[in-house]
C-alpha cells in the first residue's frame, strides 16, 4: 500500500490507522506547499488533487474517512470497525458528525484566517464558525463523559478521526470548554502508535 501524504493535514487520521494496523505501508510526500497536489502526475491519482490518498494495488482511495474505513474493514481482525450492525451505525453517526458538525467550521477558520487571500477573508465567517464548533462541541463533550472511545468498549478509527479533530480545534483554541474532550484527546494520542500532533508535523515539514 501506498499513501500519498503532507503532514499536517488529514493524513494523520490515515497514518495513525495503518500504524495501529501495523501494516507495512509506502509513504509519499505530496508538497502542498510547492503546489505538488497540482502537478499532472498527482492529479492522475486523484483529480481532485487532495491529501490523502491511499492506492492499494489497482484500488485507490480518497477522502480521510473513507480511507480509515477501507483500512479498518480490509484488517477486520484488527477491530478497528465494530462487527455488529448497530455499533456500526454509531461508529459511522460520530465519524459523520466529526466530519461535518466539527471539522466543517475548523475548516472555515482556516479559510477566513489565513488560507483565502485576503480580500477575500470575512471575519463575521470566523466569529460564526468559532460559535458553530462550540455548539457542537457540547454534543460530542456529553458524549465521551465518562467514555473512553467514541463507540463500544475499544479503539476504531472513529477515535482516530475524532482526536486529530480536536487537535485541530485545540490549537485555535475551542477545547478550553471541553474537559472530557481534552482529556479524551491526550489519552488518545498517548497510545503507542499515535502518529505527530500537528504542531509536530508542522514542525517536521519546516526543519
């Protein structure tokens, strides 16, 4: 397998997955900063020319979420997925709300922050997606209390998915209200094969 990587980004998710996994893997750096995601090689791979993408033999696969999933049912022994169907549901309800109620406005932040040129920044944009994250951060903070991994009693990707998400959100400071989240987030990259942190990887692609 092959993954096509830049380290701060969502690959992590995916690096953390097949580090848990621990399957041999290939590792490619794809240099957003140097505009590599746009070159016709990479967009041959994947014309989106988005981070991450994993090829396994003639099966390529993008999109973080997807990726963790393939992963997790392609190793079922490894339990990363849950084998009933209704834990399965729970997994893809928390994974679908990390994706679309707390990475969304991080995304947005990110825009409006230092991604869009600047005149094309809106700082209303930032104080509305601060305030959406929140809303929802209570949620997910109700969820985990006195919970270990997001769905049944083990690790599965959902909480890959869900710790490099708070991650993210802590370092633009969003989790000061989040006990549980936080602490969930620390144990979670206290694992044996947790991949960097992003202001590690940040750092790594800066030396």
């Amino acid at each position: 397998m092959k993954l096509f990587e830049f380290a701060p980004t969502r690959s992590i998710r995916v690096r953390w997955t097949l580090q848990e996994l621990g399957v041999p893997f290939e590792a490619e750096t794809v240099d957003l900063r140097e505009g590599e995601h746009h070159s016709d090689a990479f967009l041959k791979v994947n014309p989106a020319g988005k981070l991450p993408v994993l090829v396994d033999g003639d099966t390529v696969v993008t999109e973080s979420v997807a990726i963790v999933l393939y992963l997790a049912e392609k190793f079922p022994d490894k339990a990363l997925i849950p084998s009933d169907v209704r834990q399965r549901a729970q997994l893809n309800r928390w994974l679908l709300f990390t994706a679309t109620e707390l990475e969304q406005p991080l995304w947005r932040i990110a825009r409006h922050t230092h991604q869009y040129p600047e005149d094309k920044r809106l700082p209303g944009e930032v104080a509305l997606a601060r305030s959406d994250f929140t809303d929802m951060a209570k949620v997910m903070e109700d969820h985990m209390r006195g919970r270990e991994f997001v769905v049944g009693d083990g690790v599965t990707v959902g909480d890959f998915v869900l710790a490099y998400t708070l991650d993210w959100a802590n370092l633009v400071g969003l989790l000061d209200g989040s006990p549980s989240l936080r602490a969930y987030m620390e144990r979670m990259y206290a694992r044996p094969h947790a991949p960097m942190r992003i202001t590690e990887a940040f750092a790594s692609i800066s030396r």
